[in-house]
C-alpha cells in the first residue's frame, strides 16, 4: 500500500463506499503491522505509506531463493507500484526469469522488476560520461522510472568530448532532475552545473586506472565541485541517485 492507496481508503469510509470494518481489515499489513515476517527477513509493508515509495529488495550478499521468495512478497504489496530488486547476480537473475513470467529483467542495471510501471510524472535525465559507466548509470534509469519518473538518456558524453554534451544541451535544461553519472576525475557533474540550473545528483563510479582509488578520487572531486547546486551519493549508487531524481521529478510535476 503506498500513500495514493490510502488516500483512496479513506475516501471511500468517508464517501460510505466501504466500511469501517474493511478499511481496518484491509489496513491490518500496512501501518497496524508494519511489516512481513518471512523468518529470514522482516519486509516493510509500511514503507510506501511512510515515504511514498515502497521497501527495495538489495540483491547482494543474499541467497537467490531468498530473492525469489523477497520478490514475491514485495509484489503482493500493490497493484500500483512494481517490486523492484537491484544488484542481482546472473544466478539471481535467471532465477527471477524462470519463476516470474511476467518479470523485467535488466542484465545491464543488474535489476528487475515485477509489476507494471506507474504513469510517469515528470522527467528525469541521466548522464553517463562514458560505457563503462553504463552499469551504474542503467541501475539509476531502472530505478527512477520504477519510481514513477519518466527517463531521458544521454550516454559516452564525457569531458574528453565535451561537444557530445553540448549536443544534448536541451535534454540537461528542461529535465526537472538531473542524474550525472562518471568516474576516472569525476568532472562531468562539475561541468553540467555549470551549464544548466536544473536539480542534479552526482553518482561517482569505481571506473578508472589506479590513482581513481576505486571511485573514491570521483567522489572527492564531485564534493568539492566548484559549479553550486550539486548534490553526490556514494560510489557506485544508482539506486539512491534514481531514488532522489525521481522524488525530485514527481514532486515538480504534482505542483
């Protein structure tokens, strides 16, 4: 249940279309329980109502009977808002294939969703500077498109070509947030700031020869960006940056 379902309920109690009776029946998983016990894990069935955006399965470091079996929970939650998982390895993957008919399944993103997308509300872009950097900036396009955005791509358009960023100038203006996604120095984001005054989040990769120190030197020159207005997320973190831009995109739209 997420906040759209529960304004619904209510407003069905109110209008006399539904009991109270049923309302606290069918509330009884979501704020009066709050969560989904499945022994090797608790899922949050209260986290849609609470922020908007319901509980993500992280692939990493489970089992893939465990993701399977998060997967399917995830997905009874709501009719209106895909289960999502990220980080999935190739076991977990074909696994998600094999048992869910109907799953989308990303190899790039390491993602997959079961369920339908929600309508998109607003736009956001992400930015990747070069392929290498198309698994994390795939994982942020999976993300904030399952979280009810709408998705711009702009790929390979580094610093090292700068007239390939240039190209896409109107795509960077009128997104309503932005997701600028580069490892090696990390100075992508710096430039996009720069150029365009739209919401940005920087995602820094761990792309890069030995002094990038596994992202690290990315993350450094993003936090130190010179150009105002850039936000950064850890390294690595499409699914946080996808989460963000898609919160920022919705919420302009409902305005």
């Amino acid at each position: 249940m997420d906040r759209t379902e529960l304004r619904a309920l209510l407003d069905a109690v109110a209008g006399g279309e539904l009991s109270a009776d049923d309302a606290e029946a069918a509330l009884g998983t979501a704020p009066l329980r709050g969560f989904d016990d499945l022994g090797f894990a608790r899922l949050d069935t209260h986290r849609a109502v609470r922020t908007g955006d319901p509980e993500v399965v992280y692939g990493a470091g489970k089992t893939v009977d465990q993701v399977v079996t998060l997967v399917d929970a995830l997905s009874r939650q709501s009719d209106r808002r895909p289960a999502l998982a990220t980080r999935l390895t190739d076991e977990m993957r074909a696994a998600i294939r094999s048992t869910f008919a109907d799953a989308v399944v990303d190899d790039v993103s390491r993602c997959a969703r079961l369920g339908e997308l929600p309508p998109a509300a607003g736009d956001v872009a992400v930015i990747s500077a070069g392929t290498s950097d198309e698994p994390v900036a795939a994982e942020a396009a999976f993300v904030a498109r399952a979280f009810g955005a709408s998705v711009s791509r702009v790929v390979d358009a580094g610093v090292a070509g700068i007239h390939r960023l240039l190209g896409d100038y109107e795509v960077l203006d009128s997104a309503d947030c932005l997701i600028v996604v580069a490892g090696m120095e990390g100075a992508l984001p710096s430039v996009v700031g720069g150029l365009v005054g739209t919401p940005m989040v920087a995602v820094p990769t761990s792309v890069g020869y030995g002094a990038s120190f596994g992202g690290i030197a990315a993350l450094l020159a993003m936090l130190n960006s010179c150009a105002p207005g850039v936000t950064v997320v850890n390294i690595d973190n499409g699914f946080g940056a996808g989460v963000f831009a898609a919160r920022v995109a919705r919420r302009i739209a409902g305005r």
